[in-house]
C-alpha cells in the first residue's frame, strides 16, 4: 500500500533528513521524499495503520527538521 | 515570492540598513567598543533569530550537524573572538543566500510544474433544459455525456457524439499542429479543444484517463532517484560530520602542537579557521542542485511529449549505446498502403485501383484497408453484385458484370490464369478480369517518413548499434534495414524470440554499464520492453499497457523523439557532473585554504552560498531543450 503527502520542508539536505527518519519509522516499508515536488510517497508494511505511522513519521521528522510539516 | 519569503525580505533589508548605520556610528563617534558589541547583537538577531531557535532546537533533539547548528557556533564564535562584524555579515549573508535559494528553487519548480499544468479542474454536462453545469470530473461515470467549449480542456477520454473541432495536443506530445477531429473519433483527455463545441460520451473515469495517468507518472518521478542523487545523500551524510570533526581537530591540535613547540599560545588564529570550517561544511548546494536537475531535465523532456518515469532512467539513458527497434509500428507507419501499381497492357491504373477497391470492399482484411484508403473517391457499390471471399487466396466478385478475381498467386493459380509475377517486396494483389490478367498492386507497410534521420540523429550521438527485430520475411526486414542505415537486424521472428534476441543482445555490451533501449509502439511487447534496460514506449498516447510496461514514454509516433530524449539525458548528466565537481572541489579548496590562514569567513560564505546558487543556476539549465 502506497500513499503520497504533500510535505513543506525548506532545503534539500532537510528533505533527504526526512526521508532517511521516515524509513526508521516502524510500519514505514520505504519512504521517499521528493523535495522538488514537496511530496512524501510511503509504502506501508503488511498490515499496519497508517494514520498511526504517519504521526510517528510527523513526530520523528519534527525532530530532526522542527520546521518541517506533512499534511495529513 | 511567498509569505515566508517576502518576511524574509524584509529581515535582511532591516538587518543591512541598520547594520550600515552601526558602522557609520562607529566611524564616526566615539562610543565604547561594549556598547557596539551589544548594539551589533540588534541586525545579528533580526536577521538570525530562526536560525539560533532552529540551532537551539537541533541540539535538544541531538541533530548537532545541521546546518542551523553550525552558522550559529560559526557567528557566535566569531563575535566572541572580537569578529563581531563578520560574525553579523555571515549570518546575514547566509540568510541571503538562503532566501535566493529559495526564491530560486521555488521558480524553477513552478516553471517546471507549469509544463504539467494539464489536469482539467471541471466538466461540463448538460441539463435538461440545455444550461451548461459545471461539475467534478471525478465524479462522473463511464458513459456521461459531456461538452467541452472551444478553450477549454478535455477533462475525460471518450469518443465524439457531436461537433467536429480541431484539437490542439501540444501540452501531450509537444506537436504543435492541431489535430482534427470529427464525430465518431476518439479523443483523449489533456487535449484543448480549439474551434468547435464538441459534445463526448465518456469512455473512461477520470482516474483512469489519460491526463490523469501521466500526471500520476511525471509527479512521482523524482521519486525513483538516481543514482547520483543517492551517491550525494550518502556523500552528505558523511560529509558533515567529518568535516564537523575536522573543524575540532584544525581548533584544538595545531594551536596546542605550536605552544608545546614553544612557538607561544595562539589558539584565537585556530579557532577562527575552525569557525570558517564550519560555516564551509554545509552539503547543500550539492544537495539540492542535483535533484533539480533531473527535475528539469525530466520537465524538459515531458515538454517535448517525452514522459520519463524517473531520475533513473534519465541517468541510464545517458548512456545508451544499443538501440533495439520493433519494426511494425515503430519504424513503420504499422499500416499497409498501396506502394504501386502496375496495370497490365491497355489498362488504366485508376480503374485497375478502383475495380480492386470494390472487390475488396467488404473485407476487413489489412490489406483491403490499405487499398481502399488509396482510392480518391468512394466507389460505386451498386456496381457489385456477387462477391465471395475464397480464404487464403482472396476476392472472387461480380462487378460490372464481369467476373474479378483480386487476392494472390495461389488464386491466379488456381483459375488458371498466366499473370505476369511481380517482386515488388510486400503484399502483391493481382486482378483478373473474365480471367484475363489485368494488373497488380503492392500494399506495404511504409517506413515513416523521418525514420532514417532519427536513426542518423543516433549514430551521431554514441549509439553505436542500432537493432531491428521483425516477424517479417527476411526480404522486407533487409530491404528496411538498408534503407534505414540500421547495423543489424534479426528477421522471422516469435514474439517469444524477441526476448531471446534482448537476452543475447544485452550480453554483447561494449561495455557492462552501457544502456539498451528497447523501442516498441507498445503493442504485444511489453514482456521484450521490461526485459531491455530501458523500455521505450512509442506513440502511446491512448495505449495504457504501453504506460504500465515503459520506463520512457514517446506520447507521439515521432522517432526523432529518441535522439532527443538521448541528448537531454546527456545534458543533464553534464550538468549534474559539472555540479558536483565544482561544489566540491571549491569546498576542498577553500577547506585547505583555510588550514593555512589563507582565508577568512568570506570566503566560507561564498564557498556555502555562492556555490550553491552557481549551482542551482547551472542546474536549471537542464529546463532548455530548444538546444541540446
């Protein structure tokens, strides 16, 4: 199951800081960030609940870009 | 600019106006140096303050190598050391830089999503009393009825019901001469209807038309990324924090080598080269210069009708050095269409054409299509009164009154008819009337008129074989080999064989990282176009199995597209390369130029921003395509 957000994070390198956070999430089978259309394609592992994943992602990238924002 | 940024704005002019007057004052008066040093915190803070909330952030959530993190111990540091005015104009110009990069890379991506700009926000339906409602195309079913006015665009794919129009599919495939359309075509969702209302019956749901899958396609393509762009994530990822640590090192050791040496006590020398180390060591222009260009190159290309699913298989297209083409339908118009006709003595060769087209009238043959559309005017039906298809061999009718027999040399055989042979390569139809000889006529499926400068285009760009792969006889495929100037070509084949042939050719690579391409029109060959490192999709526009199946999609039947896409392919890698080689050796120079006292934090903030606004500036070159 793949889903895309749109996401607003202001540089590059903080996008790929994104991108590899969002992998460490549990349920979050691969995530990809692309900067260049401010969007966030995730692939859910079998069975988990994604709208519980994605506040982890949020809460997990807020840490390591506390200016970032994913629409939910 | 946006809200962010015009705030932004506004910070930097305020920081600079009251920056110039504190050093007026200073020139000028005779004020304690304490008091400057405060009254130097005021631009410092205006313009700085996300960027030490941010920092301040960072290290309660451990993120130390950011690079908030590191402009704030680079300025803080300078000001504790009696810099205080660089320390005010680093950060300053940081922000600067910061601000371009934004404003920038915020253009570039709007130019670049402007191209894609082609999904239809409504459709018309009619009401019952004929007033025009406009409604969501995603709500509507297959089968609806909608109108499309002349300037809008076609929300929906469906077929004509009403109206004849001309369309214009530029925004599709990049060609720019209007297509016409009468009732009864088929049309396809991204196009704009130019002249006439057009009423369309829904073939599709919105999500499942045309403009709706390649949106789906160009927005998700920057996210199978290159490999360069994840060689420069890693790169990154260790960049920072080494030369963070060396920034320690360059700090702490030389300083404490020399005093040992007895060459006295000097660490506010290093610490200050350590500071510019600092304020060097951010990734970003790196970072963000190489995704925008596979961005633009991506943009670029789709404004030429080329859709390329990811960043990918851009990179690998740079070096494509195999070309494979299916022959029908990809070098070939993939119809049949009379190519000659040769009467027999005392007979014209318009009656001949017009006597085979009403014996083939009926039939649903290719080749009876092919002469039909050769014929000027429609015939006279009237003029048929008994026909009789004979499988395998051809026609036997009566028209006239006479009896024609049309179909090959089986059937002149098999009434007994000398007829004069023709070796015209293609499908020979001979005609006899009252078992008379009176002529043939050869149906081929043309080559396309600019199939042999594609193939030239390629040669001269590094393609260095080109391959074609046919079912046909042996013959037609050398005939159309030769005439194309194509190096080999493979004849008589399965469509099983097809693979075969890939496998074989994939092993006789010049070298193991160069690409083969695959170029089919999509039709019976998806298993050969995901066997080819990149499959090339031609004249897909409409064809949902060649979308799925490609890794590049040509949305017209122009061969000239490949070169091309070759070319842009070529470009942008360029271009990535000359980033990456500027952003970091500048860096590494200004890194070693520093160890040695040779610079000073301005030049640390040209080497963070001044190259990645260089770079992001040669990145969105990759956007032109007009010269590639």
């Amino acid at each position: 199951m793949k889903k895309t957000y749109s996401i607003y994070v202001d540089c590059a390198n903080c996008a790929q800081k994104m991108e590899d956070t969002a992998n460490t999430v549990e349920g979050v089978e691969k995530a990809t960030v692309s900067f260049m259309t401010q969007k966030m394609q995730v692939k859910f592992a079998e069975g988990a609940d994604h709208e519980e994943v994605m506040q982890n992602v949020l809460k997990a990238c807020k840490k390591v870009e506390s200016d970032c924002e994913i629409e939910l | 600019m946006n809200k962010r940024q015009t705030k932004m704005l506004k910070r930097v002019i305020a920081a600079t106006v009251s920056l110039v007057i504190l050093i007026i004052l200073e020139r000028v008066t005779e004020l304690p140096e304490w008091l400057f040093r405060i009254l130097f915190l005021i631009p410092y803070l205006i313009v700085g303050y996300d960027v030490l909330i941010k920092a301040y952030k960072g290290i309660l959530n451990r993120q130390v190598f950011d690079e908030a993190f590191l402009m704030t111990v680079a300025t803080i540091g300078a000001m504790i050391l009696g810099e205080y005015l660089e320390g005010v104009a680093v950060m300053l110009f940081y922000q600067i830089g910061e601000l371009f990069q934004s404003i920038a890379v915020g253009r570039s991506r709007r130019s670049i999503a402007s191209l894609m700009e082609i999904r239809p926000d409504y459709a018309n339906i009619e009401n019952e009393d004929g007033s025009l409602e406009q409604v969501d195309p995603d709500d509507l079913p297959v089968g609806t009825i909608i109108v499309v006015k002349p300037g809008e665009r076609i929300p929906i794919d469906g077929v004509i019901v009403d109206g004849t129009s001309s369309l214009n599919t530029s925004a599709l495939t990049g060609e720019s001469l209007p297509k016409e359309v009468d009732s009864g075509d088929d049309v396809i969702s991204g196009c704009v209807n130019i002249s006439g209302l057009l009423k369309i019956r829904t073939t599709k749901e919105f999500g499942e038309s045309t403009v709706s899958k390649i949106l789906d396609l160009v927005e998700n393509s920057s996210m199978k990324k290159a490999r360069a762009e994840n060689f420069i994530a890693k790169f990154a990822r260790y960049y920072t924090p080494i030369v963070c640590y060396a920034a320690l090192a360059v700090g702490i050791l030389p300083p404490l080598a020399l005093g040992l040496l007895g060459h006295g006590w000097d660490f506010a020398t290093w610490v200050f080269r350590a500071l510019t180390f600092l304020v060097i060591s951010c990734p970003c222009a790196l970072v963000i210069s190489i995704p925008l260009s596979f961005f633009g190159g991506i943009g670029g290309a789709s404004r030429n009708g080329i859709l390329v699913k990811g960043s990918n298989y851009l990179e690998a297209l740079a070096d494509a050095g195999i070309i494979v083409f299916d022959k029908t339908g990809t070098l070939t118009k993939g119809v049949l269409e009379v190519t000659d006709i040769v009467p027999a003595e005392g007979m014209d060769k318009d009656e001949l054409l017009h006597l085979a087209a009403l014996a083939e009238n009926y039939s649903t043959h290719p080749v009876a299509d092919g002469i039909r559309k050769a014929c000027s005017d429609t015939p006279d039906l009237s003029r048929i009164t008994d026909i009789e298809e004979i499988a395998g061999h051809g026609i036997h009718a009566q028209i006239d009154g006479h009896r024609i027999l049309a179909g090959n040399a089986k059937l002149m055989d098999r009434y007994g008819i000398p007829y004069i042979k023709n070796n015209d390569l293609g499908t020979i139809v001979y005609l006899a009337r009252d078992d008379q000889f009176i002529g043939s006529i050869t149906v081929s499926d043309v080559l396309k008129p600019n199939a042999a400068k594609a193939l030239k285009a390629m040669h001269d760009n590094g393609i260095y074989k080109t391959v074609m792969l046919t079912g046909d006889a042996e013959a037609a495929a050398s005939a159309a080999a030769k005439e194309l100037g194509i190096d080999e070509y493979h004849a008589e084949l399965l469509p099983a064989d097809k693979v075969t042939m890939i496998e074989q050719l994939l092993g006789r690579k010049k070298k193991p990282t160069d690409v083969l391409c695959f170029a089919g029109d999509g039709i019976n060959d998806a298993p050969v176009l995901s066997r080819a490192d990149i499959g090339i999709a031609m004249g897909a526009l409409g064809s949902d199995a060649a979308i799925e199946a490609a890794d590049i999609v040509l949305m017209d039947d122009d061969l000239t597209k490949i070169p091309l896409a070759v070319k842009i392919a070529r470009k942008c890698l360029r271009i990535v390369r000359e980033n990456v080689v500027f952003a970091i050796g500048v860096k590494i120079l200004c890194l070693i130029l520093t160890v040695f006292g040779m610079t000073n934090m301005w030049w640390a903030v040209f080497a963070d921003v001044g190259v990645m606004i260089i770079a992001v500036l040669n990145a969105v070159r990759t956007l032109r395509t007009e010269k590639v």
